[in-house]
C-alpha cells in the first residue's frame, strides 16, 4: 500500500515531503465511529472559494465545532486532513473544544512546508488508515484494494467522482458534520 501512496502522491505538490509524512506517520489500523474532512479552521477564504454559508470565520469555527460535538457525542472520528489554517496552539484551542478520541490523517494543509506536520493534539496520527474494508486518505486515491474515504475536493466546481469506489467526507458535502462510518455503504 505504500507503493501505491506514493505513486499517487507523486502528482501531489511536495510530493518529497509526503515521503517523510508516510515515513513519521506510516499507515495504520484506525477505528472510529464517523469521519469528516477539510473543516479549514482559520482560513477565510475558503468561505468564498466553496460557497460556505457563513457571515465569518466565527460563525464557521462555532457552527463546525457544536455539529461536531453533537455528532460525535465523545465517540471516536477521524478528521480526513485539513483541518486548520491558524497557529498550532490555535488549532489545538478548537481540538480541545471537540469531543471523543481524535485520529488524523494528514492532508496537505496539515503540513508546514519546511517544519513537517503539524503538533496537532490528536490521539492518533496517519498518513494513511485501515478500517474493515476501507482505507481513509486525505487525497482520494487510485489503484487501491479497497474502498477510498478521502476528503480533499470541495463543493466548487472543481471535485470529481473518482469512482464508485470513492467517499468524500469533506464537511461541505455532509452540512458541515462527521459522518457516520458505518453509513458509507462498504462496512
């Protein structure tokens, strides 16, 4: 499987840096509850990028944060990558504020260009999870044994199904709010 990370992160930008990521950060067996994606605390822009329907960040940070907790209810999620655009010490304020045990995997906003990946306060941190028959990667990917759970592609004109094989967890797509593993259709 880390053959074929790489493979599809060769297209990615930084792609040298993703070879350190999965050498941190190897794959690894996951078990969580729901899954969600590209919350991107902090950043404004996305705001306008991807239609979001919030006034500002606040609104954003707060309404992200409460369907979080109201999902998830201090069970376990797995964030999909990009979770923030702030300072570590910022983004940890909004990890603590979020219930139940917290798994990454690493997207590329998730990365300092030259420090590595980011000291995010999470229990569990990959470049890549296992669960059942689903492997969880932040870019969805090509040419894997199992059923894809990835965020990445946002609601802008610009995502592609990839293939039925495929599950964009991105909060965009699912009202801002985790989304039941067990519901995806391959558990």
């Amino acid at each position: 499987m880390n053959k074929i990370f790489m493979q599809n992160m060769a297209q990615a930008s930084r792609s040298k840096l993703w070879e350190r990521v999965l050498e941190e950060f190897p794959p690894g067996n996951i078990q969580a509850d729901y899954a969600w994606s590209d919350q991107h605390f902090g950043h404004k822009n996305i705001i306008r990028y991807a239609d979001r329907p919030f006034a500002d960040l606040d609104e954003m940070r707060e309404t992200m944060i409460k369907n979080y907790n109201d999902t998830v209810k201090g069970g376990s999620c797995v964030w999909v990558g990009d979770v923030a655009f702030l300072p570590d010490e910022e983004a940890n304020k909004i990890l603590h504020r979020c219930q139940g045990h917290k798994i990454l995997i690493v997207g590329n906003h998730d990365i300092h260009k030259k420090r590595g990946v980011k000291k995010l306060h999470f229990d569990e941190i990959y470049s890549m999870g296992y669960m059942g028959d689903n492997v969880f990667t932040h870019y969805p990917m090509q040419g894997l044994p199992a059923f894809n759970v990835h965020g990445h592609e946002h609601v802008n004109g610009n995502e592609s199904l990839v293939s039925n094989f495929h599950f964009n967890v991105n909060v965009e797509f699912h009202n801002y709010a985790p989304v039941k593993i067990s519901e995806l259709g391959s558990c």
